[in-house]
C-alpha cells in the first residue's frame, strides 16, 4: 500500500568512517541517503525497502566547494542552491551554476545535493511504480513494449531498459572533465564522469558505478575548463519543477579569430548516461561558430538514435538544442 | 467611505491564522479515540462484481469493520442524489440512474468507491484494503465522448440511455437560426475540443464523522462551499433522519472550485461507520483518489458556425456540443454543458439569432460537474475563438469585428437570443483600454523583433462575459455584543477567497468602527441557521448586499433607541460616522451608547432588546461580469517553448469592495485558464479504462515559471441587479484566460501555416503543429 514509509533503522553518522562501517554491516539492504528528495518518495511507494537509512547530512566533510591548484572541488553533500550562488562557480564554471539552478524548485534545490542529483536512479515510471521490470531485477521492459509510454525514455543505448538519466547536473560533470572521488572501506578511487555513469548494457541494476559500501565524496571540477564559452539549455514540459525531456550542456574554447578550438558537448535525457556527442566536437573543431557550422554540427547530433514509439520528438529537440549550443554560446 | 471601507484594498484578516499554520482544516481536527476509513477503488473501468469477501480484511489487525454497498443499503442508506435533469429536446425527462456510495453490483468507472475498512490507523486500514477479494468480471468500457456516440459503443448503462446519450437538449429558435444562416454572406465553422480537467483543490476532500448516541445526532466537519446544503442532503436524501439530527460543520477550506459544492461517496460511508461503530471515523483523500474521485471538469467536443454579413455582422450562431458528463450524474452535472453555460455562448455580441444543441454523454470516467466558471469557460472558448476565426477567415482585424458586434452601452439591460438578460457594459470602451495598455498598435514591430530571435510572437485576444451571481438569496445575521463587537453570521463558506475580509469591510464602512471588532461565522449548521453557499461567484455580490441589508435593517433598529436617548422621533434620527444625531442639530449619540443602551431596559425604549438584525436578500437577477485580456506570446519554433511576454486585462466586474482580493481572485482564476489552454489534461487510457494522469507528475499543473506578470485595470460599471452594484469575481479570470491564452498560440503559429491546434497547448503539440505544417509547406 502506497503513501506509508515501511519500517527502517535510520543511522545519521557525523563522520565517513561511521557510516562506512555501517554500509559494510548492512550491505546491500542499506540505504544512502543525501538530501532525502528522491529517497523518502522511494520509500513512501514502497518499491525501496531498505533495512537501514544512512543519512550522510551531518557529515560536514561532505560539505562546501573548495578552490585547490588544480581547479574546484565540491562535496557530494553540498546543496545545489549553494552551488547555483557561489561566486566562484559562477565565475568560473558558469555551466555548472546554470544547471544547478535549473535543477527541480527552490525548495528542492535548498535541500537536494549534487552528489543525490548526479546519483539519482531512472525516472522511468514503471520501474518507479514498483513494478518487476529489468532494472528492477525482473525480466520485462514496459516502456519498451508496444503499448508502452516512452515520451520521456532513450534514443540511444537501449539495452533491455530504456531508462534516460534524469539528472540536469550530470552532462555538466562530463562537459567539463569532472572526476568523481569515491571512498569504502576499501580506500578511495577517482573515476573520471564518463566512467562514473554506466547503462544497462554494463549494470542494468545501477546508473553509477557506487557499489553498496561506496560513498561518493567530492566530485573535482579541474580547471580546464574555466571561463570558457558556455552553453546550457533544458527543454522540460514545464520550465520549473520537471525533468528534461533533453538537456544540452556545452563547453567551448574559441580563438581570436572566431574559430572553434574545442569543445565538449554532452545531452541528457537521451540516453542511460550523459551522451558525449564525439561527432558533433570533431566536426566543429577548427570550424568557425556560425550559423552553417550550428547547422551542420546538429545534423549530426543525433546521428544513431533509435527512437521509441512516443519519443521521436527528441531527434529534432536534440538537434535544435545542439545547434544552438554551438550557434549561441 | 471609511479608513477600512468598501472599496480600500485592505489586507486580508485572515492572513495571520493561515501564514502561522493556526488555520484548522478538516485534517487538522481530530477527535478522541477516532478511526481512519479507507476506500477500495474499483481498478476496471466496467466490470460486473460478482463476489466481495472481506473475510480476511476483517480478520486483518486494527480493522474495526470493513463494509460493501451491501451492508449500506440493509441500512437503508439513500443513494447519491441528482439535481440537474435538462429534459430532452422532445419533451421527455432525463432518467437518473442510481448512484450508491459504494458500487451495486457493478463499477463504472476506474477509482470508483468499492468498498470501505475502517481501522484503528490508515495504515492498517490500508493494508487490510488490499485483503478485500472482488471478483471482477470486466466489461467493454468507453471513456472518450467520440467514442461514446459511435454505433456499438459499450452502453454505461445499458439501455437506460441508449447509445450513451442522457439528454438531448436544445436551446434557442432553430427554425429563426437557420433563416440567418440561410442569408448569410459567410459561415465561418469551428471544431474545439475543451478537454477534461482534474480539479486539484491544494486541500484533498476530506471528513470527520461523528454520531452521538445521546441525542442521536450525526455532527460531519467537512471542507466544502456550504455546509446547510450538505446537511439537509444528508438528512432527507442519505439518513433520512430529520434536519435536527445532522450538524455540518466547514471548517477552513483550501480550495474548492465548484467540486467542493457535491455530495461525494466517502463522507457517506465515514457518517454511516461513525454510527455504526460508534467512534469518530476520518477519512481523507490522498491525491491519487483525489484525481479519481474528484468531480473532474469540462470535457466537452464542440461544433460551433457563425453567420455573418457582408459588413462582417453577425447573423446567427449555431452550436453542437457534447457534453462528457461520466459514469453517474453528480448533483449539477448534466447542467454544466447545458443549461449552465450554452446561454452565454452568444458572448458580447448582438447575435439575432442562435440555437445550441446538445448531447450529454455518459463514458466510464468518473463524474464531471462544475469547475470554476461551470460552463461559462466552455462557451467563451467556442465564441472567442471563433470570433478570431472569423477575423482571419473574413480579413477584419479582430478588434473591428468585436467592435461592429458588441453590445452598446445604450442597448443594456441587453435580452439575447439565448434568453439572458444582460445588465450594463461598456464593452468598446474596455476593449480600447486594454488595446492602449497592452500597446497592440507597437506589436508589429515587436512581433518583427522577435522574429529576429527566432521567435514566433503572437498576439491573442478575448472579450469574455459571463453570467453569475443570480438566483437565490442569502440571510445573514448580524448582532453587536454589549462591547461593542459585531458577529456577523453568514452561510456563504470562504474556500480561501478572504470572505471574511470583505464582509467586515462592508460593516466597517457602514458603521465606521475597525475591521478588528467585527467576527465573521460561517460554516456550522448549528451556529448559521440559513445558508446557501459558495458558488457561481455568488459570496460578495449577493452575501456582501445581504450583509448590507441587514445591517441597515439593524441601524433603523438603532435610531429606535436613540430616538428614545435623545429624545427625539425616530424619523428624524440618522446615521452617519458611527453616531445617530437628530437631522440639522449637534445632538447625537454614539453608535457605542447605543449599543450599551440596546441591553438596558431602562434606556432603549420600547424596542426589542439588543442590537441585531437579519434580513434576505436575493439579486434581481444575474450579473454580467465582463472584460478584455491581451496575451502576447512568444513561441520557440525549435523546441515548442512557449513565454509569456506581456498579458493584459481590462476588467468590469462593477464596483471593487477590495481591489486587492479581486486581484487576486482574477489571478489566480487566469493562471487556472491558461493552466487548462496550455498544460492540464486529465487522460482516460482509450484501451483500459485508466486514468493515465493519476498524479501531479502526469497531470501538468502550471507553476509560477509558466504564468505572465499581468498588468491589471479595471473600470468600475456597476450591475443594477444587486445593492452594491458588484459583479462576481470568482470566476471571470478563468473564463477571459483561456481564449486569450489559445487565440495567442493559435496568432503566433499563424506565422508558418498553422490553423488550427487543440488544448492542452503544450509545447509538444505545438512543436509537433509546427513541424507538420512545415512538412506540408515543404512538401
């Protein structure tokens, strides 16, 4: 029955080692909890059932955005406003501030983490609803299935599941060569963004690499990327409050001259992780930014997509969004 | 006119208790050693019940009882009742099919009320709900009107009405109609689809039951728009014990609009298990039973053709609607494609002739009844748009053709085809008002602008009027305490509205004594001895002139005793700035001494005792609250966005009480208009049966991202059919919206060939009307 929270032994450990050995005890039945925007949800639906909630909001080490030599770091439990207003993001990843801001309300983003936007699970319908399909452990897609409602689902990686990222920070964390610390018990590893997210074809169970006994720590931004030509945009039903239907998030050095000299440029919500549009980077690379290299650079962004029954509006969305990035930033 | 008197845009008194959380709903109330009721809702669209075992539920832990329509009948318990019943158009009468709390024998809808647990926690509740076995045998179902009136659809009813059709009605001179159609120069024809919408009141129904085995009396606390028609509907229709024995009780309510008026299923079954289990029972819905069983809204497929001259005058106006009224007839719902709104189809406009047609439908969805406007929304939309169809088609600018059609201040009171009587406007007038202030002369040049950013501009007008605030009258009682405060006893319930705000304003202007010394009570049978509710806008325009009434009622009673204080005859006294003085002399009382003397035998003469009144007053007629909004979009050709850049309104809602809660009343009305033009849809899978949009992540709410800054004006044309001269408020912002909001689309997209697209406009079906029409045009 829907609406009640079953019952959990809820943990709110102060430091990183408590709740480690809290995840190692309880294993896979124990639950991470950030910002408890998505997490209370699961569990009012009942489709999570967790023996154990660890909420890692008092752990202060979690917390704050630093400047170090090699660019920014910013913990896993800092709020999404405190990112969308720091000044130093603002200044110099104004990317990263935009899709902050753009995340949910600001009700939601005064409490939501980035660690919990970037970590969030599918938003597919049915497997929210607590139904038995593929990523749920069971052995069915619905949304791909005939008579299945896919408006929000992939274009691109389908395996099984057709389940998108949601997230409007994680296009961010690839486009600008994020690195993801991650501690257990174990010690700590750094994974580059694009290794951080995974799709079904590698773990149809999971959107990331964490594993029960892992906690996310920092997510380092380097500074590479620092003040350059940015472009974000996020086409949802509504313009607050919604998930994308496709998000665009670019980062652009250009010369003198006018002319393209890299670039990263990644959509969301079109496929199970962030899709890095290597084409469109290496067509515009060296290209002016104009209209003509726009044009040409969109006709190749969706290049592959293998589109759903209700979802083929995303192809030109894709396009449109992509061309803009590139005609706009 | 006082510091806090009519017309002041004074701050609403209830603002305090609601922002400090001291408000008290319904669920914030809660009685000793009370149970929760939860309803099993049916999962079928249609399907024949052939078993319900509840042995296990009532096995299950916590569960106190767990009762089927069965049990509810053995009791004697009436079945839900209809008050609409347009006839059909050969004369016969509408046949009202049975509607019981809990279903008999079959269901008819998805979410439609199974069966009941009663528990000592929801929880539990909950749990055992999913314990009741029913053996389901499913039906072919039918949830869309065109579906519904094809030969061989699933009959709702059997044959009680066959092919789904309740009621034929008609409405205007047919034979007159098709003589104007027959000289016209023009015929301009539209197809709407005004589409289903889910009410979405911020508080879900909800209600508290308790029966006292003592004097056996029921007492229900139950948000709703007015408590004494519940309870005589519970006493006479559903218990049938007398009046006496049932109290309701509206505490704060938090949003209605128009789906709080209805006798619903549940509260039934809670006041049926308060008596039978002998404790309060609470039931409250949650939001998904809230988007199954709530009375939804509109739902309508619309045929409408306009006659005109070669001047562009209109000759006549046709219309065939459908009308979806659900499963089962709530209380008005046959009336709302009916007889609530068709009369107000011929808008604005001098049209000589008209004939509105209509089918009212039956579907396996659940009911549909009034939702804020009740029709009205329904033929503003079918008149303004084809208004602007017409403009296009016949090459008239869209302000000339209203203007050559409107009715002229010199024509009112104004009798239309369709039967109305309307009572003042200066329509034009408003019209240019708003054309200057929402700059319509510089929008070339911003449309032009625009372009430049890849931007299509759009620019969409509607001149609404709409009928309200007629029909029966209100009573209220005033009284003063010997301090000096003044209760003033209504039976008009505020949903949010600030009733109480303005009610005293009208006191305070009438008496000149603060805002602060005045008590407004409303909502409990036992302390409001008449009332007729909340609804079509009624509360300010006819309570509020109610309220004047009485209080002048209770002044002439207060110039009896100062007569007697100062020595003087009655006739002579008069009231003015909180003192009774004798005309033409400085010989007065205070209203305070008069009020201390009204409770002293030995001072106020040979009057009745105290200083109260009640008298009712009923409206002459109907008002006619009309007015101009200007919507100016932008619509992103690439992604199907949508930004408002500029929306203008111009309103003649009469005379203001207090511009501020007018405001707000128009505001938040709009934001519901555009909300159903341009995001809200309540969706019946075709196939099953089930409600696709059961949750706020389906049905698409606008949020304040999606609503413009409005830039609001209002001249004041006061109605001749009520004292204050008010014309209601309510409603008027949703009805003027919507056109506004379709016919700006519908201007923008004109720009790469679109004609023509359907609501809920969202940014999807306007994408997709933009790439179709471009892979006509390039085809």
């Amino acid at each position: 029955m829907k609406d009640m929270m079953p019952k959990f032994d809820l943990f709110q450990p102060a430091d990183i080692e408590t709740a480690l050995k809290l995840l190692d005890k309880y294993g896979a039945k124990a639950w991470k909890m950030a910002g408890g925007q998505d997490s209370l949800d699961w569990f009012k639906d009942r489709a999570k059932r967790p023996d154990a909630v660890i909420d890692l909001s008092g752990i202060e080490a979690l917390k704050g955005i630093r400047e170090t030599a090699a660019g920014l770091e910013i913990g896993a439990m800092t709020t999404l406003a405190e990112i969308a207003a720091n000044p130093i993001v603002k200044e110099k990843f104004g990317l990263l501030a935009t899709a902050a801001g753009r995340v949910a309300s600001p009700q939601i983003r005064t409490v939501g983490t980035i660690g919990g936007n970037v970590s969030q699970d599918a938003r597919c319908w049915y497997y929210r609803s607590g139904l038995d399909c593929y990523r749920a452990g069971g052995n069915t897609c619905y949304a791909g299935t005939p008579q299945g409602m896919n408006r929000e689902h992939c274009l691109f990686g389908a395996s099984r599941c057709v389940a998108v990222t949601p997230s409007d920070t994680a296009p961010v964390m690839v486009a600008l060569e994020a690195e993801f610390v991650i501690r257990s018990s174990k010690g700590e590893r750094v994974l580059p963004a694009d290794k951080y997210f995974i799709g079904p074809a590698v773990n149809i169970t999971h959107m990331t690499v964490l594993e029960p006994g892992d906690i996310l720590m920092t997510i380092r931004i380097p500074s590479k990327w620092a003040g350059a030509k940015f472009y974000y945009e996020k086409v949802a039903d509504r313009n607050t409050w919604d998930f994308p239907l496709v998000n665009v998030a670019s980062a652009m050095k250009v010369k003198a001259d006018g002319v393209i000299e890299d670039i990263r440029i990644v959509c969301g919500a079109v496929e199970c992780v962030p899709r890095r549009l290597n084409a469109v980077e290496d067509i515009v690379k060296g290209s002016p930014q104009n209209e003509d290299t726009a044009t040409l650079a969109a006709s190749s962004a969706a290049r592959g997509a293998a589109p759903l029954n209700f979802n083929h509006f995303k192809i030109p969305l894709m396009e449109n969004l992509v061309k803009r990035a590139i005609r706009d930033s | 006119m006082g510091n806090f008197g009519i017309g002041q845009a004074v701050r609403r008194v209830e603002d305090k208790r609601f922002l400090t959380g001291a408000g008290q709903y319904t669920d914030d109330i809660n009685k000793p050693g009370q149970l929760y009721l939860h309803i099993l809702h049916s999962p079928h669209a249609h399907a024949d019940i052939s078993s319900i075992d509840t042995t296990a539920a009532k096995a299950a832990p916590g569960v106190v009882g767990v009762l089927t329509q069965a049990d509810l009948d053995a009791l004697g318990i009436g079945d839900i009742l209809n008050l609409a019943a347009p006839p059909h158009k050969d004369g016969r009468a509408l046949e009202v099919p049975a509607r019981p709390a809990l279903a008999r024998g079959r269901v008819r809808y998805v979410g439609e009320p199974v069966a009941a647990v009663v528990a000592d926690t929801l929880a539990n509740a909950k749990d055992a709900a999913d314990l009741i076995e029913v053996d389901y045998k499913e039906l072919p179902a039918v949830v869309d009107i065109a579906d519904a009136a094809k030969p061989g659809a699933p009959l709702v009813h059997g044959t009680e009405a066959p092919g789904n059709v309740w009621t034929h009605w008609q409405l205007g001179d047919e034979a007159a109609t098709k003589a104007a159609f027959e000289k016209a120069h023009k015929v301009v024809k539209i197809d709407l689809i005004n589409n289903r919408i889910a009410p979405t009141a911020m508080e879900p129904r909800g209600a508290l039951a308790e029966y006292d085995v003592a004097t056996e009396r029921y007492t229900l606390i139950q948000g709703s728009q007015g408590s004494h028609k519940l309870r005589d509907w519970f006493a006479k229709n559903i218990l049938k014990v007398p009046l006496d024995k049932v109290r309701v009780i509206s505490p704060d309510v938090g949003g209605a609009f128009g789906m709080k008026n209805f006798l619903f299923n549940e509260p039934i079954v809670a006041v049926v298990a308060s008596k039978l289990y002998g404790k309060p029972i609470k039931w409250m819905a949650d939001r998904a039973g809230s988007f199954l069983n709530d009375a939804h809204g509109r739902d309508q497929i619309n045929h409408a053709e306009l006659a005109l001259d070669k001047d562009g005058m209109f000759l006549g106006l046709r219309v065939s609607s459908f009308g979806n009224v659900g499963a089962y007839l709530s209380q008005f719902g046959a009336a709302i494609p009916t007889m609530a709104g068709c009369a107000m189809l011929v808008g604005a406009y001098r049209t000589p002739a008209a004939y509105v047609d209509v089918r009212v439908m039956m579907t396996n969805t659940a009911p549909v009844d009034a939702y804020r406007g009740a029709g009205r929304p329904e033929a503003a939309y079918v008149m303004e748009r084809l208004v602007d169809k017409a403009s296009r088609e016949l090459g008239i600018p869209a302000a000339e053709l209203r203007r050559k059609n409107f009715i002229r201040p010199e024509d009112f009171p104004y009798k239309t085809a369709l039967g109305h009587k309307y009572d003042s406007g200066r329509y034009a007038e408003l019209m240019d008002a708003a054309y200057k202030r929402a700059d319509v002369a510089g929008f070339e040049t911003r449309r032009a602008a625009a372009k430049k950013n890849g931007k299509l501009r759009g620019l969409g007008i509607s001149y609404y009027v709409e009928a309200c605030a007629g029909g029966q009258g209100e009573q209220p009682h005033l009284k003063f305490d010997a301090d000096g405060k003044l209760t003033i006893i209504i039976g008009t319930q505020d949903n949010g509205q600030g009733h109480r705000t303005v009610y005293a304003q009208i006191a305070a202007d009438a008496f000149g004594i603060p805002i602060e010394n005045i008590v407004v009570k409303q909502g409990d049978t036992d302390e409001v001895p008449t009332g007729v509710g909340t609804g079509g806008s009624r509360s300010i325009p006819v309570g509020g002139s109610a309220v004047r009434a009485t209080l002048l009622k209770m002044i002439e009673h207060g110039k009896d005793i100062a007569s007697n204080l100062l020595e003087a005859s009655a006739q002579d006294i008069e009231f003015d700035a909180g003192a009774f003085k004798i005309a033409g002399t400085d010989r007065k009382v205070s209203l305070k001494d008069v009020i201390g003397a009204s409770f002293d035998d030995a001072k106020r003469g040979d009057v009745k005792p105290g200083l109260y009144a009640a008298e009712t007053y009923a409206p002459a007629g109907a008002t006619f609250p009309n007015g101009c909004h200007i919507c100016e979009v932008d619509v992103d050709a690439e992604t199907g966005e949508l930004e408002f850049v500029n929306y203008t309104i111009q309103d003649d809602l009469g005379y203001a009480m207090n511009p501020l809660l007018m405001e707000g009343q128009i505001f938040g009305g709009a934001v519901q208009g555009l909300g159903q033009c341009l995001f809200e849809h309540a969706v019946y899978d075709k196939e099953t049966g089930q409600l696709m949009t059961g949750s706020f992540m389906d049905y698409t709410m606008p949020r304040a991202g999606n609503t413009p800054r409005f830039n609001y004006a209002y001249t004041e044309v006061p109605t001749p059919n009520n004292t204050l001269g008010i014309k209601g408020a309510g409603e008027a912002g949703t009805i003027g919206a919507t056109p506004a909001v379709a016919n700006a689309v519908i201007d923008a997209l004109s720009a790469v060939g679109v004609t023509h697209i359907d609501m809920p406009m969202t940014g999807l079906k306007i994408w997709q009307a933009i790439q179709s029409a471009q892979s006509k045009s390039a085809a």
